[in-house]
C-alpha cells in the first residue's frame, strides 16, 4: 500500500466551500484511479468522486454540480473543490488510490458543515 497524505478538511456553514487535498508520495505508476469516499456517522463508506490517469471522473450523483475533482499532472495528488456544502455532507472523507488493483487508503479527514 501507498501512505496517502490529505488535508482540507473542517468546519464550515451551509452553503460555504472547502478544498480538500490529498498526495501520494511516489513516483511514475503509470495508470492509477484516485479520488474520494466519505462515511458519515451510522452509515457505510460511499464513493464520492474519483479521477483516473487519463483524467475520466466520477461522481456520486449527490454531489453532481457542487463538487470538482482534479489531479495534479506533476505528481500523484488530487484535489476536490466542494462547493455549496450541505449539512448531509458532514462526513469523514478519505483519501483513496488504486494502482494495479491495489488500494491505498489515507487516514481521513473530518467536514462538518453547519445548519
């Protein structure tokens, strides 16, 4: 596995944006998927966003329109613009990278966003 570095997280009212950032110390990989999850307190882990090499993105469907994935072409590291945060978007948000089907988790940030 790849120790994943993110930062970003926070409080912030409705309506209010954060950036949340996340790198990978590593070299050339070739083709890798990186990107996003979050789980909120008493639910499951959910996709959030995810970017690949080739720069195909994914979003979940709640957050279509508010948020952006992007990647860092100098090196591994990706970036989700939130905007127009919601409270349901309290969450711990982790960073994840599949390289050859092996996944890298990062330890989690914490978003709360208030009412």
């Amino acid at each position: 596995q790849v120790q994943l570095v993110e930062s970003g997280g926070g409080l912030v009212q409705y309506g209010g944006s954060l950036r949340l950032s996340c790198a990978a110390p590593v070299s050339r990989i070739g083709t890798y998927r990186m990107g996003w999850y979050r789980q909120a307190a008493g639910k499951q882990r959910e996709m959030v966003a995810l970017i690949t090499s080739g720069d195909s993105t994914t979003y979940a469907d709640s957050v279509k329109g508010r948020f952006t994935i992007s990647r860092d072409n100098a090196k591994i590291a990706v970036h989700l613009q939130m905007n127009n945060l919601k409270p349901e978007d309290t969450a711990t948000y982790y960073c994840y990278l599949q390289i050859s089907e092996t996944d890298s988790w990062g330890h989690g940030t914490l978003v709360i966003v208030s009412s």
